[in-house]
C-alpha cells in the first residue's frame, strides 16, 4: 500500500520544497503503489526510484518531472501531460499512456513490454535501447522519436506516424505496421550521415546489408552466383547441376511439390527474381509454359536458355516467347553427355553474355 504520508506531501509540497525534504531523506523508499494521483500536478518533481505499481495518475501534469528508474508496472497514465520527462531505465510494462503527451520524454533502456501508447503524442521521444516488446502505439505520433537499439517483437504500430524517427541497430520481428506513415526513416547512427528509407521491415535489412559483409556476400552470391533451372530432369539429368557447381554456380532446381500457401507461378517468380538467369528444358514440357509465363514477360534482366532433346519438338506455345530478346535460341542435344559437354559453349556462356547485354553488367 502506498504511504499515505508521501501522497500528502506530494500534494502540498511545490518541487523545492520535495528535492529538499528528499535530501534530508534518502532513505526513504517511495511507496507509492496503487496510489490514487488523479490529476496531480508534479512538473519538475524528483520521483526517481519511485515505485507506483498500479498507481493511478490519469490527467496528472508531469513535465520535466525526473522518474528514472521508477517502476510502473500496470500503472494508468492515461491523458497525462509529461513533456520532456526523465524515464530513463523505468520499468513501464504493462502501463497505460493512453492519449498522453510525452514530447520530447526521455525512456533511455526503458521497459515498455506490453504497454498501451495509443493516440499518445511521442514526438521527439527518446527510446534509444529500450524493449517495446508486445507495446501497443495505435495511432500514436511518434515523429522524430529516436528507437535506435529498440527491440519491436509483436509491436503494434497500426495508423502510427513514424516519419524522420531514428530506427537505427532496430530489432523488428512480427510487427503491425497497417496504415503506418513511416516516411524518412533514418537508418544511421546519430553521427553518421542520415540514410533514410520508407519502411521499418526494410531499414532492419538495410541496415544488416550496409554493416555486416557476411550479409552482403551473401546478397552478392545470391545476384551473380544463383541459376534457377526449370523442366523435367530425370535423376540421370541432374548431372547437369554438379556441372554447374564445378563452374561456382549456385544452382536451384525447381523440381519439388509446390508450397501449400502459394501458387506455383508465384514460387517460380520469387526464385527467378534471384537467378542470374534459367535454363529451361522444355523436353516433355508439363508444367513449364506456365513457369516461362511467370517469368518471361515480367523479368528482361533475367536470360531464359532453353534446352530441348534432338529427338523432340517445341511445344507449340513456345514459338510465343521467342518474341521475347532475353529467351535464347533453344540449344539442341543429343543426349546427356553432349549437353555436358557443350555445356559452357551453348548453355552457360550465351546466358552469360545475354545477362551483361540486359542490365549492363
């Protein structure tokens, strides 16, 4: 319970008064749990280290109060005025900031798991390294706030402004971003150069992209290594992939059952937007002219080179894509190890040389 004889000084005291009635008395724990605060004027108070589990101070006027490290744990702080208030390393989990104004608040380290933000206005806040795990900022104005560090695991931003605030070093998993202006977002540190995109999912990669070279070996082999091999390719066929590897190629054979939760032009369009570029045998095509019709028309920087068995004919639907500059001339073969062989002068080097004439690389 929360001491009785604190609330009353809180009440009658003006902030002097409190900061000297403090320094005579550092000893005292401020207990303030589940105190009715409606409404009480605080601005400048010192309540650092204050506990006010469960307390309510809805409407209350806190600007420039100091409450680092205090815990607020299920606290109701809704409508509150705290302009540039110290909340630095307070526990806030689960507190309520409903329709508060927090211009310019400091919650350095803060704790925000599971709190309610929404409608609240937290421009120019600074929530540099805090957990805002499972917190809810429906609708709330957090324009030029700083989230450097901050970790948003199941945060809702729904209908929330984030334009010009600092996502730097941000952790971004499983958010809720519908309706959400995030316009400049500034992925650099605070004396770096801004770089600034318009997606917070996006700015976590980016960011990973310009500051980890693992990341971006990776993104490097994934644009100039991967070939996505399309048709019927019998086990005895697929030595065709081992050539490949032998050449440093990453190939991806697209000969599995189609995902549950997609649609198989779908798959093969995400797998051809990676490629450098495909080799398609259209020897006993089946599925293969609705895998050329996702891709073709769509991707020109991606070379399609066709493979077709001497002994067979183009289906009839292929004489479409021959309008198309990046579809190759099908490459005839006789079995399996004349397409070996001819493998890099007919395959590999005219999609090569296609690949450089389409986006100039």
């Amino acid at each position: 319970m929360a001491d009785k004889q604190l609330i009353h000084k809180l009440k009658h005291l003006n902030a002097g008064q409190w900061e000297k009635w403090r320094d005579g008395n550092a000893e005292v724990n401020l207990d303030l749990n589940g105190a009715d605060l409606t409404g009480i004027r605080l601005a400048h108070f010192n309540l650092s280290n204050a506990h006010l589990n469960n307390a309510k101070l809805d409407g209350a006027v806190l600007s420039w109060a100091n409450l680092e490290n205090a815990v607020l744990t299920s606290a109701s702080f809704q409508g509150v005025e705290a302009t540039q208030a110290n909340l630095n390393n307070a526990s806030c989990f689960m507190t309520t900031f409903t329709n508060s104004s927090l211009v310019g608040a400091e919650f350095v380290g803060a704790g925000l798991e599971g709190a309610l933000c929404r409608s609240a206005d937290f421009r120019s806040v600074n929530l540099y390294d805090g957990d805002l795990s499972g917190t809810d900022f429906t609708a709330a104005n957090l324009r030029g706030a700083n989230l450097s560090h901050c970790h948003l695991v199941d945060t809702i931003l729904d209908r929330a402004d984030l334009t010009t605030s600092c996502v730097y070093g941000i952790a971004v998993w499983d958010v809720s971003l519908v309706g959400t202006i995030q316009h400049d977002l500034n992925i650099a540190p605070e004396d770096a150069p801004a770089i600034r995109v318009d997606n917070l999912e996006v700015a976590q990669f980016i960011y990973l992209l310009l500051n980890n070279q693992k990341v971006r070996h990776v993104i490097d082999t994934i644009t100039s290594k991967v070939v996505l091999i399309l048709g019927r390719f019998t086990p005895e066929r697929k030595t065709i992939l081992d050539a490949l590897r032998r050449r440093d190629y990453l190939p991806v054979l697209f000969d599995f059952e189609k995902p549950s939760n997609r649609d198989i032009t779908e798959t093969v369009s995400t797998l051809a937007h990676m490629a450098k570029f495909v080799i398609a045998d259209i020897t006993d095509a089946k599925s293969i002219p609705q895998e050329l019709m996702a891709i073709v028309p769509a991707l020109p920087s991606v070379p399609v080179q066709p493979l077709l068995l001497a002994s067979q004919r183009e289906y009839g639907m292929f004489e479409h894509f021959k309008r198309y500059p990046w579809v190759l001339p099908p490459h005839v073969y006789q079995d399996q190890d004349s397409l070996l062989a001819s493998l890099e002068s007919h395959v590999i080097g005219p999609a090569e040389a296609k690949a450089k004439v389409q986006t100039g690389k």
